[in-house]
C-alpha cells in the first residue's frame, strides 16, 4: 500500500477518521464493480428461470426487477453514491441481495417444487434421498439432496462478496452471522428441515472466510495506522503550518464584508478569491451618509503571512480614518503615512478608494498606482478606462507632489457602473502561460455592458475560469462591480 503521494489529506482528521475515509475510497470503487456483478447474477437467474418454469413466474419477475434496479445504479453512480454515503449503501444492497435471493429460493421450493427433476416420468424410489437411475437410464435427484443446497450458493456467493468490501471488524462479524442466520433459520422455521449435520460444511466454509475476513481488515488497519504515523511525524511541522495558514485564510476571508450589498439604488457584488492559503488582495465598502457611499479594493506587493498581516492592518487605519475624513485623497494620505512606519519598505501597496454620492450623482475617485477602473454608460453603454492614477501607497513619503492632484471626479448616474478588479483578472494564465489580458477584459465587458453588477460580476468569474481551465494561478483574484439601478 503505497500512500506516499497521496497521504497529506489523510493527516487533516484523526487516525480512525483517516482510516475511515481510505476504506470508504476504496468501497466506493468497489461497490461499482460489485453493482455491475449483480447486474450479470441476476440476469444469469432470469435466463435460468425463465427457461426452467416462466418469464411470467413471481421468481422471474422478481430476478427482472433486481436486474433493472441494479442497471439503473450502475448508470447514476455516481449521483446516488458518495464516500459519505458508500458505507451505508454497501449495507443496504447486501442485505435487500441477500433477501431477494432468499426469497426466490422459497417462490420456487414452494410454487414449484418439480423443477429441479430432470424428468417428469420416474420410478418411485423407496430410499429417499439417494440419486437413482430409471429404466430409460436417466438420473433423478432425491429431494433432501436438493434441499441440502438450496442456500449453499447463497452463502457462497456473499460469504466471499464481503472478503472484497473494506469494512470495520463489527460489520463484518454482522454480515456474516446474517449470511449464515437468515438462511438457516429460513429453512428451520418455513420448511422445518433444518439438519445439523447437512449444514456443517457450508457454516465451517463461511466461519473460515469470516476469519480470513478479520486478519485482512487488521492487516489493513495496521499498515495503514503504520504509514499515518509515519508521514505524520515527518510532516508534523509543515503539515501544522499548513493547517494555521488554512485559519488564517479563514480568519482573512471572514474580514471580508457580504458579497452583495444594496445601499439605497446603489447595488455592491465583489469577490475574492486568494491564489495561496493567504492573499494580498482586499475589498471593502463603507456607509458614510444616507447619501454617500465608499468603496475601496487595494493590492499587496506579494503573497502570503506578510501580505495578510498588512492587509488587516490596511482594513483597521481604514475603519479608523474614516470617522475622521471620507475625502479619497486625505484617506491615502494617511494610509501611506502607516505604511511608511509599519512596514520594511519593501511592500508597496495599490488602492482605489471612491465616495460615490448619489444625490448629486456624482462619483470622486483616487487611483494609488492600482490597475484603471472601468466605468459603462447606463445611457449609450459606452466603456470608459479612468487611466488617472497616483503614487502606489509606501512608495514615496508623499503619495502625490503638491502643485498635482490625481482626485478625479465624474459623473455616476443612473444605470452607470464601475468596475473595479486586481490583476489577478488581467494576468490570469491557462495552460499555454497566455495572459487573459486587458483586450479579454474590455471585450467582455462591451459585450455584457447591459448586465446588473450581480450577473456581471459572475460571467466575468466565469469567463476568466473557463480562460485558464484550472490553471494554478500566481496572483489573487478580486473583482466589484458597482451599479445604480
């Protein structure tokens, strides 16, 4: 059992959750192969049914229904079974198999009790039970020979089905105390045949797979519990790292505000989605009056622990200033200030912060060093680049010289929508290493100008994934589309 590939998604749950998990992996295989082995046994015992008594025979009809349940299991598979699910359905099947088998036994010992007779004419034999031959030389099987294998095959059949199944110790000595109990106490209590010594060897045969059944599950159990304790100990260190990063993912996405958001007519969708387990991208929207809304999507030079812990406290100075001051360009101001004094210098940050007012329709927008926002005319459909852009924040000790200004403001009417987005959209690569690039972009958005920010936003994700074709991606995702309804 060689795990070294794939162990690492063992080590995220306990040892006997782990081990769970691997056997329900391999039963949900399993399972499929066993399903399509039902499909051929149970069509081999109609032919044999249907040329033996009838097509139309209760037996018959029964081994038809089984078949087609089987058939419609093997075809949906996998939208009916799952390894959360496969153990409960391993169950589930056996036993209705096992039932279903039994109960034909008994339709055709009690319906149809001559079948077996290879012919109907024979000469009375006065020891029952022994094979004779007639005048015309034919052989006759005695009835008590007949009834001592009618659940032989049974038993056979699931004592060595089970062998294949990874189940625990409890549920294996379950199946096979059923696969022995229901078809001995079927023949004690309907037919009152029930002969100790007939039984014998089917019940040591079923006694001996149920041993050879315990020593493979604790054999498995001890080689696998070996392996998790072994990458367990070699990966300790790094397999704790990764697991306080995927909190820290956790933690970073949690500080992300709602998705959607509606401020009186104006109407907010954003994502972000981290190329590692911690980003450098972050969004945010804030209420600052009834009429008047902020916006702000910034960008961290790099990736990971570093990028996150200046995000968070970007998101801070942030809430922070704006209880002091809305205006775009004081905010940068004093977040390039924090950056400044907090930081080595060698993380740089690009935001876009806008206060969209929307009683005088009017949008007033400051650009630090981020890739241009898009705005589209509610009226013509129009797409506008706002190329206007200042300083990336931590860059310099002013974000701008004092004779300039890179505050622009516009109009931002009904209808009208920004879109804002990081460069994890333009620079989005598919497996040839091509950029979605900015042409992509402009084009999709001529395209779908008429579209609400919702649907924008998700036809935008979409078409970028459908792009890169599950290409891992070098930077962070993030996207808001803002609109006016």
């Amino acid at each position: 059992m060689d795990l070294s590939l794939t162990f690492d998604k063992y080590l995220d749950y306990t040892k006997e959750e782990a081990y769970t998990l691997f056997c329900n992996e391999k039963n949900l295989k399993i399972l499929r192969r066993f399903v399509y082995v039902l499909i051929v046994v149970f069509g081999i015992v109609l032919l044999v049914n249907s040329l033996g008594i009838s097509f139309f025979s209760i037996s018959a009809m029964l081994m038809l229904f089984s078949c087609l349940a089987s058939l419609f299991l093997g075809i949906y598979y996998k939208k009916i079974f799952s390894i959360s699910n496969v153990r409960k359905y391993i169950f589930t099947i056996l036993i209705a198999t096992l039932l279903i088998f039994l109960i034909t036994n008994v339709i055709e010992r009690v319906f149809y009790p001559e079948q077996d007779k290879l012919i109907e004419n024979v000469s009375k034999v006065e020891d029952k039970g022994e094979s004779k031959v007639n005048d015309s030389g034919d052989i006759v099987i005695g009835d008590d020979e007949r009834d001592s294998k009618s659940y032989t095959d049974i038993i056979f059949f699931f004592a060595i089905a089970i062998l294949f199944f990874k189940l625990s110790r409890n549920e294996i000595t379950q199946f096979y105390a059923l696969i022995i109990g229901l078809p001995l106490i079927t023949e004690l209590i309907i037919f009152n045949s029930f002969e100790t010594l007939k039984n014998v060897p089917v019940i040591i045969f079923t006694v001996l797979f149920y041993v050879i059944a315990l020593t493979a599950e604790s054999k498995r159990r001890k080689t696998f519990c070996k392996q998790y304790d072994y990458y367990h100990k070699k990966d300790f260190e790094s397999h704790r790292m990764k697991k306080e990063l995927n909190y820290a993912r956790e933690i970073q996405l949690s500080m992300l505000p709602e998705r959607e958001a509606r401020f009186g007519d104006l109407e907010i969708s954003a994502i972000s989605i981290p190329a590692t387990e911690v980003g450098g991208d972050y969004f945010d929207y804030f209420k600052i009056s009834d009429d008047k809304v902020g916006v702000f999507i910034c960008d961290v030079s790099g990736h990971g622990v570093a990028s996150a812990l200046l995000l968070s406290g970007l998101r801070s100075c942030m809430h922070l200033i704006l209880e002091e001051t809305s205006d775009p360009k004081e905010v940068f101001e004093k977040l390039n200030r924090m950056i400044r004094k907090t930081q080595n210098r060698k993380m740089f940050v690009t935001a876009v912060f806008t206060v969209i007012d929307m009683k005088k329709n009017t949008c007033i927008l400051y650009n630090a060093g981020h890739l241009p926002p898009y705005k589209i005319s509610g009226d013509s459909s129009e797409l506008f680049k706002i190329k206007r852009h200042g300083i990336t924040l931590g860059a310099m000790e002013s974000i701008e010289p004092s004779n300039e200004t890179n505050e622009m403001e516009f109009d931002f009417n009904k209808n009208d929508k920004l879109i804002f987005y990081t460069d994890g959209v333009n620079e989005a690569l598919n497996s040839d290493k091509s950029e979605y690039g900015f042409e992509k972009l402009e084009s999709f958005l001529n395209t779908n100008a008429d579209r609400k920010p919702n649907d924008l936003l998700k036809k935008l994700v979409s078409d970028v994934n459908n792009f890169t074709q599950d290409t891992a991606q070098k930077d962070d995702l993030t996207i808001l589309t803002i609109g006016r309804n």
